[in-house]
C-alpha cells in the first residue's frame, strides 16, 4: 500500500512555505553580498556601528538580534507542556537528542575538520549548543510531524538555554578540551559574557514572547493571534537576520574575501552535522515505536539549530567582527537548504517505513 494521494508531492512542499521562506537561503546570499559591497563603499562603517553600544553589541546590531528571536518566541505555546511531557520516551529522547548527542557531535566535527581555525571551530560549537527553536517549527509542518509536539518540545529548548547555554559553553569551550587535551578558548572567553549575552538575546525576547501571547490569546483568543497576529510579525525574524548578516558581512568582507575557502570548511562540518542528527534521530524515534508524526518531530528538533541565538552569543562574546560570529552567520546559509532536503527524505521515509499513516 502506498500513501502517495496524501503525501505532500515535492511542488506542494515548495509551495505551503512563505514566498519569503522559499528563497531564504537566496535572500541570505544576497544580504550577504550586499554586506560586502557596503563594507568597501563606506569607510569607517566599524567606527559608526560602534558609537553606542548595548553591552559589547553595537546598537543597531543588537535590533537586529532582538528582532530575529522575538517573532520565533511569540509562535511558542507555552501552556501545553504537559502534553508532551507526559509521552516519557519522546520527551527524554528529545532531551538526550538535543541536549547531550548534538552538542558533543558538533564539538567532534568541529575539532575533526577544523583543528588549525580556532576561530570558526568555536563558533561551530556555540551553533551546536544553541537548540532549535526557529524553522524547525515549519520543518516539521512540511513533513507531516506532529505540530503540538514540536511546539512544546521548541518550548523546553526555549527554557533550558536560559539556564543551561552558559554552563555548557564553559563545559565544551574550556573543560573537556582541557580534559582531552586539546586547545582551550582564548583567555577573553567568560561564562559571563555567554551568559549576559544569553540572557539578553534570549532572555528578553522569550519574556516578550511569552507576554504576547499570553495577553493576546487572553484578549483575542488562539485563532485570531494564531492566524491573524503571527503571520504579520513572522517576516521581522527575516528582516532581523538578514540586517544582522549585511552588517556582518559588511565589517567582515576583508577576512571573507581574503580566504573564501574558509566559508567551505566552516560547511562542510555543518552539512556533516544535519545529516547525522536527523538520520541517527529518525532511526532512534522508529526503534523507539513513536510512530511516523512524532518521529520526524524528534529528527528535525534535533537536527535543527537556532542559528539567531548562536549568532548573538558569538557577538557578544567575541565581537561582530571575530571568527565565531562568521561561524554562526554560515549556520542558516547551510541549515535552510539541507533542512529542505530533509523533508523530502522523511516524506519518502513515511511512504517507506509508515504506509498505513494516513496523513
């Protein structure tokens, strides 16, 4: 038996996402062009970008993280954790997954393919911890997953980078290289600074996303914040990113041009990353009999990352001109269309593995 009629054919995939989700990974491309050019037309661009400052984060640099995090964080149902908390095995798979197998994959990728660039080698870890919370959400929706599912288990990921981001950047940055070794991060690098930087890029707009919802569901009810509200603030998440990537790319466009092959090796561990985690998730989730919606939620949150978060931490704790912020800016160049392709590859799972799942 087979599932074609209600599975979603590679035109109708394309088509439920947003014109401006379609071409993402073109509009990055272009922003980042665009960032290059500024940065050899306008002299002194640096100098301008720094005059006033939110902690180390230049202003107009920390709108642009704001407003790439706060959209994603109003999307979040906060109120039904219990759902999903209840289902032991997706809940602890989804924790181990996101929590212990994703950050110390990346952590190996990253010393495997970038052992001599210590730069970009940390950024690549920052992305690694830093868990899904974005896109994942419209992955998901692609692939038939199981929505409530991955909204609450977005919302536990939310929750726990509060209290956990910094610890585990002190952890994978300074102690277990030490353990093993290996170079440690420089002396600048602090907990603190991932912290307060956490705290800030994170911490405010989930507050925010939060206190939207609450009160327009309160005054307006779900269908109306849902439908109404949420597709007009959506596109900011864009704007913020693509901002931030111009600026970016506009201080960074010497180091950028000067060594574009660095770009391809910061890839490829990325690309080596996505697989793995959504490949080994999948085959866990199938082993564990979480049945086919449920499965591709466990895949894409685990394999998914929230780059927004990763580049606001490199930022504003190692400067929007260093190596780590170039590390995490590459993140959604790859992670948009891999994620893509993944959806494909977990519609021909479904059909493959789940013939009698009607939708």
């Amino acid at each position: 038996m087979t599932d074609t009629a209600t599975t979603p054919t590679d035109s109708a995939v394309v088509a439920k996402l947003s014109f401006l989700d379609r071409y993402l990974a073109v509009w990055i491309i272009a922003a980042m062009a665009l960032g290059l050019i500024l940065g050899r037309i306008i002299p002194g661009l640096d100098d301008a970008l720094d005059a006033v400052k939110v902690g180390s984060v230049s202003l107009p640099i920390a709108i642009g993280l704001l407003l790439m995090m706060y959209p994603v964080l109003a999307k979040v149902r906060y109120t039904e954790t219990s759902r999903v908390t209840g289902d032991r095995k997706l809940l602890v798979a989804s924790l181990i997954l996101n929590w212990v197998v994703g950050p110390a994959l990346m952590f190996a990728l990253a010393w495997l393919l970038l052992p001599d660039l210590p730069e970009y080698r940390t950024g690549l870890i920052i992305v690694g911890l830093a868990r899904c919370i974005a896109m994942v959400l419209i992955w998901n929706d692609l692939s038939c997953g199981d929505r409530e599912a991955a909204a609450v288990l977005v919302a536990i990921n939310s929750v726990f980078q509060i209290i956990a981001f910094a610890a585990l950047g002190w952890f994978y940055l300074q102690t277990l290289p030490g353990w093993l070794g290996l170079e440690t991060t420089s002396a600048e690098f602090s907990i603190g600074a991932i912290a307060l930087s956490v705290l800030v890029f994170l911490g405010i707009p989930l507050l925010a996303g939060y206190l939207t919802r609450t009160i327009g569901e309160k005054t307006r009810g779900r269908d109306w914040y849902e439908s109404r509200f949420l597709p007009k603030i959506g596109p900011v998440a864009l704007y913020g990113l693509l901002f931030t990537i111009v600026m970016l790319f506009a201080l960074q466009g010497d180091a950028i041009t000067s060594a574009p092959l660095d770009v391809i090796r910061i890839a490829l561990p990325l690309l080596a990353y996505f697989v793995i985690m959504f490949g080994g998730s999948f085959a866990l989730g199938h082993r564990l009999r979480l049945g086919y919606a449920k499965t591709a939620t466990l895949a894409f949150t685990a394999a998914g990352n929230n780059f927004e978060l990763a580049i606001a931490v490199a930022i504003g704790t190692f400067g929007v001109t260093s190596g780590q912020a170039l590390a995490g800016v590459v993140g959604p160049l790859i992670e948009v269309p891999v994620l893509v392709a993944l959806v494909y590859v977990s519609l021909w799972a479904k059909r493959r593995f789940y013939p009698d799942t009607i939708n």
